[in-house]
C-alpha cells in the first residue's frame, strides 16, 4: 500500500514535469516565430527600400547628397554621409566644372541647365582661370531634385558648396541679388530655402564683432563704410596710400611728421574759412590769391621776396618806413603823381627833371625858401643851350661876409645898392634918365671900347 502510494504520487509528478517541459518548448518556439518573423520584416524593408533607390534612379532622382525623409525611418536625425564628389560636367558629376570664362557660367537650378541636365549643389572653378569668373546661380528655392532631368523639386533647406582652386583670380558667386567673393584657393558655403521663395543664397554672416587680420587685407570691390562707428580709426606706423579723393567731414590733425603733396600734379584748396599755417612756408612755383586780403599785421616778423620782380598793382600803405638796400627805384612807367609825406626828403644821389619837365616849389603867391648850396647853372655853354632867368620880385646878393647887395625892381625902375660894375656899354634909352644920388661922385677918367670918357660915381 505505502509502495503504491509512492508511485502514484511519482507518475502525478512526472506528468507535471511534462507538462511545464512542453509549455517551455512552446514559449520558445513562438520566441523564435517572432524572431523570424522579424527578420523577415527587416529583409523586405530592405528589399522595398533597395526597389525605391533603384526606382528614385530610374527617375533621375538626386541619390547620394539628398534624401527623402519619407523613405526613412529613425527616432532621430538620419546619419550623416561622406561628402565626396566626382567632378565634370555630364550626369555623374556631383560637383559642376566652370568654364574658363569671365561670365558664361550662368545657372538656373529649377530648370536642366547643366548641360541639359539637372545641376548638383556643388560648383567647381578649373585649376587655373585665365581671368576672374562670376559664377550666377538662379531660381535655387525651386532646385530640381537628382541626376538627369527629373522634375521633383526641393523642399526644406539645403546646402552649396562653392570652390576656387585658381591660385590668383577670384571667383564671385551671386543670386542676382547678392554676391560672394571667392579669394584664390578658398571655398565657401551657401543656403537656400524653399519655403521663402526668394531664390536667395544665404551665405555666412559678414559681421563680426572683433576681426584681427595677421597678413594683410585687401578689399578689391565695394565700399569700405566705417560710418555708423563711433569708434575711432587707427593705422600702423607704415606709409598710408589714399589713392582717391578723401573728404574729412569733422576735422582733420596730424600730431607728427610731415604733410607732403610734392608728388601731386593737382590743386590744393581749402574752405572759406581761416587757414592758420604755424610755421614756415615755401612756395616753389608761386602764390595766387584769387579774392580776399593778404594780411601779415599780426606778425612780428619781417617781409622778404627774391630777386624776382614784385608786382604792386594796388595801393601801398608803409606805416613804419620803407627801405630800399639795392638796386633802382623806378616809377618811369607810371602816369601817377609821386607825393611824399611832410617830413623830410633826402636825395643823396643826382636828381634830374628829364625833358621838358618842370620844377616847382609851392604855389603861386605861397612858396617856401628854397636854398642851393652849391653852384646854380643856368643853361648850357654852347651856342643855343642859353635859358633865362626870370624874377618876379627882388634879386638880393650876398657876399660871404653876409654884406647883403640888392638890385630890386619897381614899376618905375631898378635900384642898384653897393658897387655896380657894367663891364660893357650902358645905354640910356631916349626919354629915360641916370640919376645918381647927391652923395656921389662921378669920375670920368677911363676909356674903353672907343671912348675915351667914362664916368664912374666915387
């Protein structure tokens, strides 16, 4: 009984161990089910999405830098490809050749104008350029999608590449709107979008905050405009080349060194306000003032020209003397009067009234001495260069010893004061008289000239 018991309880075991053991098996069978099944999933996404690639190519669908985010399916961004290009100008080309032309290579990506293709989003420069190129790159917000003449278009944003792989002409590329210079041997990047619209090339910002150049730079086109700075504008201590016209609207200083235009064929001119030049000043080819005074009263300093002629043609006002150290002083050309001040006039040298000038001193009835103290020619020595003399009033001699003798002369005739000596005949016209004074003598006692009687007063 005990026995029976024991097997009966054994075989109840055994089935329950049979069973769990079949469960078991079954759970892993549907476990690899599922696996399989899985797999089987993978396998014919695969096989779908290799049908769609293959289609997308037969469609001249863009495969290989573009994808479309339908056909993919990830919990996040799609994985990043390796950017690497062929280079041509056919269907296999993922970046376009230009041609060694200054502005032929004009693109409207929304058509096939790729060589009658559907242009990539990569553009190329050849090796070497025989001028500078323009590269115009139009309707991008339309940009057709892949290789051939597909007519799917782009939607969403998207990248270009540009390259220059000339060593010394630029590149520009532009949208017809805007435009990006390329150095030589330099790339660059550009967006476009389509929801926009604007068929705009969006290329990385030209503004920086702080910009430090280490080798030189060059603006070959366009406008350098610092005037929305406030701040101010620094060189180096090398030369400084303003090869166009430079306007300072706020003033201009220079602290050291020198100004020099010597190297100009051009003017030089200044505003209508005052020009204040503080040192010495050099004219090489002469001084012209147009309008306005010249006026050094406020220096202290002196006045001097070279040995060229001066021309005064205005009046001339000396306030403190006027000296001239050599040469002539020559007023020969002028129809003017010469008239000095009331001081005195000194002539050290000869004076003389040429041809038939005159001499006067004074006015008629109001004159002043006039005193020779040397002797006083009167005309010349040789036959016809005999003057008169004409006196209007009394003719008084003096002797050395101040012993004055005067002839005077009256309406009714002449007096005679002191010895008169008449080394020639004397001729009483008729109707006149010689009278002699009470107190004289008559001595007749000489001969002379045929007469044998002549008469002197003692």
């Amino acid at each position: 009984m005990p026995i029976c018991k024991f097997c009966k309880q054994w075989r109840a075991c055994l089935q329950i161990s049979f069973v769990v053991l079949t469960l078991s098996m079954a759970a892993a069978m549907i476990g690899m089910a599922r696996t399989i099944n899985g797999l089987h999933d993978e396998l014919t996404s695969l096989s779908k999405s290799q049908l769609q690639v293959a289609a997308s190519r037969s469609e001249g669908s863009d495969f290989g830098d573009e994808f479309d985010p339908s056909q993919e399916k990830h919990s996040g961004a799609p994985p990043r490809h390796l950017s690497m290009f062929g280079i041509g100008t056919d269907s296999s080309a993922g970046c376009w050749l230009l041609s060694d032309h200054a502005t032929s290579n004009s693109f409207d990506v929304s058509q096939a104008t790729c060589n009658f293709l559907n242009c990539p989003s990569c553009f190329i420069s050849p090796t070497s350029l025989s001028q500078a190129t323009t590269l115009t790159i139009t309707g991008c917000s339309t940009h057709r999608w892949g290789i051939g003449t597909g007519t799917r278009t782009r939607s969403g944003v998207w990248g270009y590449t540009f390259i220059n792989r000339d060593s010394t002409n630029t590149m520009t590329v532009t949208d017809g709107s805007g435009s990006w210079v390329l150095s030589p041997l330099a790339y660059v990047h550009a967006y476009c979008d389509s929801a926009s619209g604007s068929n705009r090339l969006y290329f990385t910002t030209t503004s920086v905050a702080t910009l430090t150049v280490a080798d030189g730079f060059t603006l070959s086109g366009g406008n350098f405009d610092a005037s929305a700075s406030t701040g101010t504008f620094q060189t180096g201590s090398g030369a400084i080349s303003l090869n166009g016209d430079v306007t300072a609207a706020s003033g201009f200083t220079l602290s050291s060194g020198n100004f020099d235009a010597s190297g100009s064929t051009g003017t030089f001119q200044t505003s209508s306000g005052a020009v204040s030049v503080n040192g010495a000043v050099s004219m090489a080819q002469g001084l012209t003032i147009t309008n306005g005074n010249f006026d050094a009263s406020g220096s202290t300093g002196t006045f001097q020209t070279s040995t060229g002629a001066v021309s005064l043609k205005g009046s001339v006002t000396c306030d403190n003397g006027f000296t001239l150290s050599s040469g002539s002083f020559d007023a020969s050309a002028s129809t003017g009067a010469f008239s000095t001040g009331s001081g005195s006039v000194t002539f050290n040298g000869p004076v003389s009234v040429t041809g038939t000038n005159t001499f006067t001193v004074g006015t008629a009835g109001s004159g002043g001495a006039t005193r020779l103290y040397g002797d006083v020619t009167v005309g010349g020595a040789s036959a016809g260069q005999a003057a008169d003399i004409d006196v209007f009033g009394a003719f008084r001699r003096y002797d050395h010893d101040s012993a004055r003798n005067v002839i005077s002369s009256a309406s009714d005739g002449v007096t005679l004061k002191g010895t008169l000596s008449l080394d020639g005949g004397t001729t009483v016209s008729s109707g006149n008289n010689l009278a002699i004074a009470t107190y004289g003598t008559i001595v007749c006692d000489a001969s002379t000239g045929g007469y044998t009687a002549v008469c002197r007063a003692t």
